[in-house]
C-alpha cells in the first residue's frame, strides 16, 4: 500500500470519528426527541363526561396507566389490537387492560364485568380510552380505523418506566 494512501485513510477515519460520528448521534436524539414531544402533544387531556371520570375511577386503580376497551366480543378488530398491544407490555405493575370481551388470548388482559365497564359502552362512542397513571383520560380511539400504530406509540408515552432503585456495580452482579 502507498504510504500517501495510508495516511489518507487514516485521516479519513479519524475525520469520521471525530465528525460523523457526533453528528449521527445528534441527529438520532433530535429524532427521538421530536418523535416524543410529538406524541406528547397528541396526548393532552381530553374533555370527557364527568360521568365516564367516575367509571374509570371505580375501575382503574390510581397510580396504574390504562387502555380501557369499551366494546365487547362484537369488536373483532379491537380484539386483535389488544391481544397485539398485551403482546408487547412487559411490566403489568404500572399498566393495565380492560376489557368486557371474553374471547381475548392474552393472560395480561383484565376480563371485566363489571358495572363501569358496561357504563362505558354507552357514555362514549370511542371503542378505546387511554388513561395515564394520574387517572387522566389522554386519548380516545374510534375502532373505525387501524390506529395500531398511533395507540403503541401513545403508550410508549403514557406508560411509566419501572423503577429500579438499587444500583449494582458490574461485579457485584457476576457474583
């Protein structure tokens, strides 16, 4: 190799070093800042009746994010959204699904029967309500409509990480 070729090649990856690399990671944390206050936007409280705050307050514990399904085994496609969207949730300490249809495969969907749930059904015609943790309704979701995409995308907002307050150093967890 010539040696004028060598030293442009090495001046090429330390330029790439010390430039590209910065600049990739400056623009993948602006997208991912964008993409979150975004979705933060989106999630502003919404207007709902005082009698459909009183349901979900009997049925979702305070501290505890939700998505409550408000349609029974009629809705198919929400059926499938929640079983794609029970899939996907790892911590069930801070989250929660409702619903009154029997017909979900999923072992993290709370089967309700209860009154408020039935309620629901006939104060909003949304088939899905976002609740966060503080008991605030962020979004509603028709079933109209493939909102997959959008709802995932919500709960990443809306669920709270878990918290680990034990801090371990690397040896001690080789132990």
């Amino acid at each position: 190799m010539p040696e004028n070729l060598r030293k442009y090649l090495i001046a090429a990856a330390v330029v790439l070093v010390l430039i590209g690399a910065p600049f990739g990671s400056y623009f993948y944390l602006k997208y991912g800042l964008e993409y979150r206050l975004e979705s933060q936007e989106q999630l502003k409280p919404k207007e709902v009746d005082a009698s459909v705050i009183r349901a979900i307050k009997e049925l979702v514990p305070y501290g505890t994010a939700a998505l409550i399904h408000t349609r029974g085994d009629e809705d198919t496609k929400g059926i499938e959204l929640l079983n794609k969207v029970g899939e996907r949730i790892v911590d069930r300490d801070y989250f929660a699904i409702y619903s009154s249809a029997a017909s979900t495969n999923f072992d993290k969907i709370s089967k309700v029967t209860s009154d408020p749930s039935a309620k629901m059904k006939d104060l909003i015609d949304d088939h899905f309500i976002l609740i966060d943790s503080a008991g605030i309704v962020r979004n509603t979701y028709p079933g109209n409509k493939d909102i997959s995409k959008e709802l995932i995308r919500h709960l990443s907002v809306v669920i709270p990480l878990p918290k680990n307050r034990e801090i371990k150093l690397e040896r001690e967890l080789e132990d």
